[in-house]
C-alpha cells in the first residue's frame, strides 16, 4: 500500500471519528445532523481511496450513491428541524423526547411512583330478585326457600308492580 493510500485513509478515519464524537455529544438537532455528514464523508474518502488504491471504479460508485443519500439526508433533516422548531422554539434534543416509540425513561432526580395495576372484574347481571333493590319480605321468610315461596315472591311481586 502507498504512502498516499494510508495517508487518505487515515484522513477518512479522522473525519469518521470526529463525526461520531459529534454526534455523540452534541444536543443541538442541526450539529447532529452536520455530525452525521461528516461520517458518511469520511466514509466516501475511504471508498474512493480503495477504489483508486485497487483500480476499480466501484468504491467511487458507492460513494456517489453515499453523496445522493447524504443529500437525501440532509433535505429529510432541514425539513424536520424546521418543522419542529416551529412547534418547539428549541432544537434542544431533549425537548423532543416524546417523539421516541419507546416510553420515556424517568431520570434518577424524579420521584417514582409505582402504579399497581386495577383489576377489573366482569360485571354480571343478577338473575332474580336484587336485594338492593327489592329486599326478601320477612312474611315470605328467607328461611329455607320452596317452592310456596316462588309463587308467594310471584303474588308478591305482582302486588308490588315490579
């Protein structure tokens, strides 16, 4: 390998990593984004280094397809960070915590609260008399229930227009 392959890929590497720690450690949406670039740039030089370094031309394909989706990218995020900052007036990245899909984790200095979960059991529909609504007379007895009681409950309720 020549002197100016290793050279060009170290650059690239350089450019990666500064990309990454970058990104890591920025809280601004827009230095994230510019972190981002950076990476796919470092990508490219290397690709670009093999492919010259090999004499093929695929490396350079692969980083002008890498150039259009970085493009692509970088629309994608100029719109969001527009769309956002509009509802927010902040591009803090911690702001949009909401927009994750996963439930937000609750920090070490909020008070957790555990919520035991409410069992809720079926409701079912009382078949006979309801004795919160129509107690068992005492002249019926509730005392060992016949048959005579079943026709007493009929009269009685009969009477009663329930």
């Amino acid at each position: 390998m020549s002197e100016t392959t290793q050279q060009l890929l170290l650059f690239g590497a350089v450019v990666f990593v500064i990309g990454l720690v970058g990104f890591l450690t920025r809280r601004s949406m827009i230095l994230m984004f510019l972190s981002l670039e950076m990476m796919l740039a470092g990508v490219s030089i290397n690709l670009v280094t093999f492919a010259r370094h090999h004499q093929n031309y695929q490396g350079q394909v692969m980083a002008i397809m890498i150039l259009a989706i970085a493009a692509c990218e970088a629309a994608i995020a100029l719109a969001m960070v527009v769309s956002l900052y509009r509802r927010r007036q902040t591009l803090d990245i911690f702001a949009w915590s909401e927009l994750t899909e996963t439930p937000e984790q609750p920090r070490a200095e909020e008070t957790m609260t555990i919520m035991e979960p409410t069992l809720e059991h079926p409701k079912l529909t009382p078949a006979g008399l309801d004795p919160a609504v129509l107690p068992i007379p005492a002249e019926l007895g509730a005392e060992g229930w016949t048959k005579e009681n079943d026709k007493k409950l009929a009269e009685f309720e009969e009477t009663q227009h329930v």
